[in-house]
C-alpha cells in the first residue's frame, strides 16, 4: 500500500517537473536557431527540445539499421548472430516435438510411426546421443534389426554412448541364440559399466551357461560389492560355483585342487548337499573321518538327502549291516522323525535280514505319505517276512504310479532331474534346484491303474518257477520305471532273492 502511494507521488512530481519546464522555456524569449547552408530554421525553445527527442530517435533507428545489416551480412557469410540463433530456435523445437511424438509412438506400440519421428529428430537436432538410441529402439520395435544394429554401431564411437552400444549389440547377439559373443560383449559392458545390474545378471548366466566357474565368482563379488545382492544369498551362490569349479578340476584328474575346492564350498554353505557329500568324501579320502562325519551331520541336520547317507557309509565301508546300524543312528536321530531318516533306518534293517524291526522303523509311512520307495520298502519286507507274492505284488504294484518323492526339481519351471547341476537343463535358471517333491503326473493308460489289480491276481495262477521269474522281472520293470528319479529302488530290489532264501 505504501510502495503504491509513493509511485503515486513520484508520478505526480514528475509531471508537475515537466510542466514546470515547460512553462518556463515558453516564458524565455530567446530560441534556437539552426543554419545549414543557405537555409535558416528559427525554432522556440519547446520546439527546440521536441527536435532534439526527434533527433536522438532518428539516430537510435539508422545505428539498429545499420546493425541489422551487418547481421545479415554475418548470417551470409556462415557466422552466428541473432537471425542463426532464431532458426536454431525453430530447429529445435521442432526436433524436441519430433521425439516427443517418437516417444509416444513408442509407448504406444508403433514401431513404424516411432521410427519416422526419430529419423525427422534427427534431421533436426544434432544430438545423436538422444537420436540414435530412440532410433535403435524404434528399429527394434519396428522388426528392423539391421537398423538397429547399425545405429548401435554409431553409438559405440561416442565415449559416452559407448555402452549403450555393446548392451545393445549384446542383446541383439542373446536373442540370435549367439551366445559366444554375447558372453565377449557382456564383459566388455560389464567393464565399461560394472554397476549395472542386468549386464551383470546376464553375464553371470552366460558364464554359468559356458562352465566359467572362476569368471562367475567374479561376477557375483561385482554384485555383492555394488549391493544388488545379499550376502547370504552371494554366499549360497558362491557356494555353488566352488562345487562345479570342483567337480571340472576332479574331472580334469586334478584331485587336490578338488579336494580343496569341495571344502571351499562347503564352508561357504554348509547346507549344500553336494557340496557337503563331496567334502565329506574328500576328508575320508585324507584319512579324516571326524571332519567328513562333522560335515554329513550338520548338512543332514539341515536337510536329509540319500547322497549323505551314501558319503556316510564310505567312512566304514566294510562294516557288518548290524555295525552299520549302530553307527548310522548318530546320524538318523537328528531328524528322527524324518521320511528319509525312517526309509534310511528301514533299509538298514532290511540289510540285516531284521525284516520286523524294518517294519517299525518304517512305520506307517507306507500309508501316509506312500512314495515309490516306500512302497517298494514296504514290498521287501513284506518279501522278507514270507508273505503271498500276490502281497509283494501289491505293494510293487502301488509303486509303479506313487509319488516319486524329493528330487532335485527346478524351482522356476518345475523340471526333475536325476542329479543337482548348476544351472537347469530346461529353463537354464541358475542355482534354482532345490530337493523337494515335484508334483507327480498320472500313468497315461485306459482307466488309468485300475486293470493293475486284476493283471496281478491273474498273474497269481501261474505256477511257482515262473512267479519267482516274474517276481523278479517285475522288480526290474519298476527299476527301470524312472531310474534316474528312484534311484534307490534298485539297492532294494537286489536283496530279495537273499530274502526269499531266508523265507524258505
């Protein structure tokens, strides 16, 4: 309000000033007089101040003329002034709409009409760093992948756009199945960009993909040092590059080298079962069963496995069956209850021809969670104790569609394989192999098992030679049924005729 008063103020005594000298240059009586050659121009002195204005202002125009001109002759001749500066201008915003659009394109869909944006941008703007990457991308939505891969190609000659390139290049190379140079690309993005997440994502599964266990170690100290990772998983994972860096150099015939590397990744992850099965075998290879046996009971502890208990027995390979037993309890009661520790137990007893004993340790676990192992347990005992073939029959029978129990399934698409890898066969996922039950799919036949039944009471009349072949040709059948995902089913099978003998 105030600030408002004194403009008011000033405003007022700003025109009485003028009025004030006004009047008084009309009161003089004296002017001004102006001669150019022979002409002569008498003015007053009111006149003589308006002409002085007008003058000053004539002045003013003819020195921007003149500068205008001298404008014009520079944008000529190529320098820049206001008139370059002006189109530059126009240029740009015309470029900037250019990818404005472009990028609308894009997320719109339109590879075609993207692609037609960028390359007008580009006509516009001398920026490639923004051009040619909406170009590159544009191209490859648009299907145009040899434009995409010159323009990736332009990229990789500017500094600043260099990685761009290669990472471009690079995915070009993955989604060809040119896995080769695509490894030979994602190092060098990694070395330009070590940060970066997905390049080091993608390099890490391309080693694990080409057996370069060391470069993966690598890879995965780059994540755990930028902290993409947590160090409980890098520690799992980094357990697992040991075990298959292992498992090359014991291959390769280098057993110390082996040796060591096995008991790396067991103490990077003391819960690995490889890794775990491998070091206990490695100290029992040195003469050092404490450590193999402190080894195999903390990994089963954690997580019971067969591969565990077979490492277990090579500490006392030539034990009695009733040793055997009394030693295999150190390990069976820390997961008493346990469908592996039971199976384990029950096995055991069968070794020992304690066919009762078998029973019990085995429980009912038959009945409540029936796998093929368990059934064919249940059918060793059932041979062991003297029962009907039609009963052993049954059991085997039951066998053929149970559940096949734990295996190394992947978790990412659900393949079963026959032992623990690395990376899966089927997807390629990298340290996604966990030992648990895969979902079972049922036997593809008319009326699905239900004929079994009958084909083994029909089987019953034959006469006692050819049921015993039978017997035996069937426990081969269910063997070789899904080897590779029973792999115990054998070791079973092998002792009935030892049984049968001790029924007689």
């Amino acid at each position: 309000m105030l600030w408002s008063l004194l403009k008011i103020l000033f405003f007022v005594v700003l025109i009485a000033a003028v009025a004030l000298g006004a009047g008084m240059l009309l009161e003089t009586g004296t002017g001004v007089r102006l001669a150019v050659g022979n002409i002569e121009f008498n003015m007053g002195p009111l006149q003589a101040v308006i002409f002085a204005v007008l003058l000053i202002a004539a002045v003013w125009l003819l020195l921007k003329l003149a500068g205008l001109l001298v404008a014009v002759a520079r944008f000529l001749l190529g320098d820049e002034t206001a008139i370059t500066r002006y189109f530059s201008r126009n240029r740009e915003r015309k470029g900037f709409k250019a990818i404005a659009e472009s990028l609308t394109a894009l997320a719109s869909g339109e590879g075609r009409e993207a692609l037609s944006k960028a390359a007008r941008a580009e006509r516009y703007l001398n920026r490639p760093e923004l051009t040619n990457l909406l170009m590159a991308q544009a191209a490859e939505m648009a299907g145009d992948s040899k434009k995409a891969q010159d323009v990736y190609k332009r990229l990789l000659q500017d500094d600043k756009t260099r990685f761009v390139g290669v990472r471009g290049i690079m995915k070009q190379r993955l989604a060809e199945g040119d896995t080769d140079t695509a490894l030979k690309l994602a190092e060098k993005a990694h070395d330009l960009k070590p940060a970066h997440e997905e390049v080091q994502d993608i390099l890490l599964q391309l080693q694990a993909d080409h057996a370069d266990w060391t470069g993966a170690r690598k890879t995965l100290n780059s994540k755990l040092k930028t902290g993409v990772l947590p160090r409980d998983v890098h520690r799992r994972r980094d357990a697992t590059l040991a075990l298959s860096e292992a498992r090359d150099i014991l291959a390769d015939g280098k057993t110390v080298e082996a040796r060591e590397a096995a008991i790396e990744a067991n103490r990077l992850s003391p819960d690995l079962i490889p890794a775990a099965a491998m070091a206990a075998r490695s100290y029992i290879e040195q003469g050092k069963p404490r450590y193999a046996t402190r080894i195999l009971k903390k990994a089963w502890g954690v997580q019971p496995h067969p591969d565990l208990a077979s490492a277990f027995a090579e500490i006392m390979p030539d034990e009695t069956p009733e040793a055997r037993i009394k030693r295999f309890r150190a390990l069976t009661s820390i997961t008493p209850d346990d469908p592996e520790s039971r199976m384990l137990t029950a096995e055991l007893y069968i070794a020992a021809e304690d066919f009762p004993a078998a029973r019990k340790a085995l429980g009912t676990l038959a009945e409540t969670h029936p796998t093929a192992r368990a059934l064919t347990l249940m059918a060793a005992i059932e041979r062991g104790e003297g029962s009907d073939d039609s009963v052993v029959r049954g059991w085997l029978t039951k066998a053929l569609t149970a559940s096949r129990g734990p295996q190394w399934t992947c978790d990412k698409c659900g393949t079963v394989h026959a032992e623990w890898a690395p990376v899966c066969q089927h997807c390629g996922s990298f340290d996604t192999l966990s030992w648990k039950e895969a979902a079972a799919g049922e036997i593809a036949m008319p009326r699905s098992t239900e004929m079994l039944p009958l084909i083994v009471g029909a089987i019953a009349d034959q006469t006692q030679a050819d049921e015993d072949d039978a017997d035996i040709v069937e426990a081969e059948e269910v063997d070789e049924t899904d080897e590779s995902e029973v792999p115990e089913t054998a070791e079973v099978i092998e002792i009935v005729p030892a049984e049968k003998k001790a029924a007689s």
